[in-house]
C-alpha cells in the first residue's frame, strides 16, 4: 500500500492559500503602475487640464487650459514611434479633452 498519494495534494492544499497572498505574486498578478515616460507626463497633466477646464467658471482660465490641451494633443499625435502601449488611448482621450476645452470656451 501506498501512503504517498494523499501527501502532495495535503501539502498542495495547503500551500495554495499561504502563496496567494504573498507579496511573490504582486510581481505577477499586481496591478501595472503606468510608467513615467514622457508620453505619460503629458497625458496626466492633459488630464488634470481637463479636470480644471470642465469645473471652472473663469473664461480666461478655460481659454488657458484650452491652449494647453491643443498643444498637449499636437504633442501627443507628433509622437512617430510611441513607447508606451497605451499612447494611442491616450492620445485618443487628449485629442477629444481639447476639443471639448475648446468648444466650450467657444460657448
């Protein structure tokens, strides 16, 4: 008779639970911090652009940031060879925070 059997899928069982929330899986499993790549400076401030141009009530600042947001989406769609894999969504989201900046600057 064979007593082994039953060993592996015990240990198995429970090394399971004790593995899944070791930090060795954050590296795996983790969630992906976007990096810090030029193409990624210009998109967050893009988008705390955008943030200020939809809540404030000051046209002279709205016509600023719309300024902003034009030269920050000219910026991002120059970009011949983008490193990040995410630029085309983001360049995407910058391009149409511009028009909506400036459509209401126009309003």
């Amino acid at each position: 008779m064979r007593r082994v059997g039953w060993v592996a899928p015990c240990v198995l069982g429970l090394l399971v639970p004790v593995l899944s929330g070791c930090g060795l899986w954050q590296a795996v499993f983790g969630p992906r911090e976007a990096g810090t790549s030029a193409e990624v400076a210009v998109y967050r401030a893009a988008m705390a652009d955008f943030s200020d141009c939809a809540t404030t009530d000051d046209p002279a600042l709205r016509a600023v940031i719309a300024a902003r947001l034009g030269e920050a989406a000219a910026r991002m769609e120059a970009v011949a060879r983008p490193t990040d894999p995410d630029h085309f969504f983001m360049a995407d989201r910058v391009s149409a925070a511009a028009r909506y900046c400036a459509e209401a600057v126009g309003s």
